[in-house]
C-alpha cells in the first residue's frame, strides 16, 4: 500500500519538485545590486537645550549608496528616508561632523547594507537659544451666523507668547498668528481656546501653545447713509477734477452697540487720481473708489463701486 502512494503519479509528483527548486533559486538569485538614492535629506537632532540650528546643514541633503535588493532600494526611495545626525555635545557654534552609515534611516527595508554617504562630512552652524516675547494676533475666517456681529475686537489671553531659538531667527518675527478660528462655528459670545499657528517658525519653540480668545457679540444692525462726499487724492492741486457723482449712498452694517453710537463725521469716499497717468483736458476715466475713515468693526458698502473723474478743460 506504501509502495503504491510513493509510485502513484510519480511524473507528476517530480514535476512539482522541481518547479519549487526553480522558484526557490529565484528567490535566491534576486539581483542583490548596488543603488543610489540621490537625495537624502539631513535631520539634525539637539539634544542641548542650551543651543540650536542657526542654519541648514550644509549640504541639506546626500547620497546613499546601498547594496541589497533592487525592489527594497526602490521601496525605501519611494516611501522616503533621511540621515539622523543626533548631536549630544556641542563644543563649538561652527562644526564639521562626520556621517556614519548607521545614521541612514532604513524603516522597514530587509537585507539593505549602506554602503557609502556622499559627502561623507556635513556643516553645522549654531547658536545659543534666546528667549523673547511676541505678540499674538488672533485670526478669524468666516462669517458669524445670519443676525449676529462682533461687539469688539477679540481679546486674547495670554496677549504675548514666549519664543525660544536662536537670536537671528527671532529677529525676523515681530509676533505669531492663532489658528484661525472659523466663526460659521460661532453661536453665542463666550471664550476660545485656540493653538498658535507655528507654520513658518522652523526650529523656534512656542510657549505657550494655546491661547484664549474672547469674542463679544450683538445683534447684527444696519444703516444707511445717503449723501457721502466723493474727494479725490493724489495730485498737489485736486480743484481742476470733476468726480461723477460727488456724492454717493453707503450700507454700513456691524454690531448694534457700535453702530448707533458710532461717528460717521471722518468716514469719506476718495479716488486716487495718481492712477490715472496721462489724461488730455476734458477726457474721463472711471476710477474705484475708497472709503476711509470707518469705525472698527463696521463694514460698508458704497451704491457704486466706481465713479467717473474727468480732468476739467479750463484746469490750468
């Protein structure tokens, strides 16, 4: 009966055996070849609290040369790697330190050697870090739910932040944005706690990360006002322009708290005449106009977005 089952199919049997010694000997004989991944990034890592990056390194970025299979070379170039520099002791601002092969960053990469990083050196320039305050200021996006608006400018608590970094960095920052807060959101008055936005600040830390807006609000009023003065700007004599119309009605909305006890005597509609160039007596252009002199908080629209400006043909 044994002998039967050994000698049953026997071709059929040794066929199937060979086919699994070839593709086992494939999988042996995968190309083990040397590749190139021509743009590693450097990541330098400060341990000392005390010091930080006043620069990039120099160079940014390398090339690792690796030996191992082609498929998993061409996986780590695909999901990314980098060069891991931690840096412990720091016994000078301006370094030369050498790259060590076990700095190359391998994720889940099987069977990779790194062979070589070229260049094999890199250059670092730092800096003892600083502590300064910086103002915050608060943005908004959006538009309050239908009936409501802002009764004041938004308070924000802390008002100030502490950055830490080096000196040359913060000397570029005059303050930091929040995230901004979207007031489609926004339902009743009340306090915010929002993040500070660190897009754009590199290395420099924030302290702290969050802070508190306060949002004051009322019901949304609106007014109009009928016959605003249109003045021009923008030459050293204005009495040779004619402004068509010379008057114009402006919609002003905002906060009822604002808005009925507001002052309207600064608020004007200009054109800038300067925009203009050259213009022959008696001819005429149509010009944007501006309003200036708005009380915080309120918006206004004017009737006519644009007026007509002429240069009168008996101007001097």
């Amino acid at each position: 009966m044994i002998r039967r089952l050994l000698t049953h199919n026997t071709s059929l049997k040794l066929a199937s055996l060979g086919l699994a010694i070839f593709l086992w000997a494939v999988v042996r004989a995968e190309p083990a070849d040397r590749q190139e991944i021509s743009s590693v990034p450097v990541l330098v890592q400060v341990a000392d609290l005390d010091w930080t990056l006043a620069a990039d390194p120099e160079p940014a970025s390398v090339r690792v040369r690796f030996a191992g299979p082609v498929r998993e070379v061409l996986r780590l170039d695909r999901e990314g790697t980098s060069v891991r520099v931690p840096i412990d002791e720091i016994t000078s601002a301006d370094t030369v330190i050498q790259l060590r092969r076990d700095w190359v960053v391998l994720g889940g990469a099987t069977g990779l050697v790194v062979e070589d990083v070229e260049p094999a050196e890199i250059r670092l320039r730092l800096a003892r870090n600083v502590t300064e305050p910086r103002r915050v200021v608060a943005r908004l996006q959006g538009r309050l739910p239908a009936g409501l608006a802002l009764a004041a400018v938004p308070s924000i608590d802390p008002g100030t932040v502490q950055l830490r970094g080096s000196a040359e960095r913060l000397s570029a920052i005059d303050s930091v944005l929040t995230v901004p807060l979207d007031l489609a959101e926004v339902r009743e008055a009340g306090t915010f706690v929002v993040e500070v936005d660190t897009f754009g600040l590199g290395s420099l830390s924030v302290s702290p990360r969050e802070v508190t807006l306060g949002l004051q609000l009322d019901t949304l009023e609106e007014r109009f006002l009928p016959s605003v003065e249109v003045g021009v700007a923008g030459a050293d004599d204005v009495s040779g322009w004619q402004v068509l119309p010379e008057t114009l009605g402006v919609s002003l909305s905002g906060a009822r708290s604002i808005l009925l006890d507001a002052d309207f005597e600064n608020l004007r509609a200009q054109v800038d005449v300067s925009e203009l160039g050259d213009l022959e007596p008696g001819e005429e252009r149509r010009l944007p106009v501006r309003l200036l002199g708005l009380p915080p908080l309120i918006q206004a629209v004017p009737v006519v977005t644009q007026v007509t400006v002429r240069w009168a043909p008996d101007r001097p």
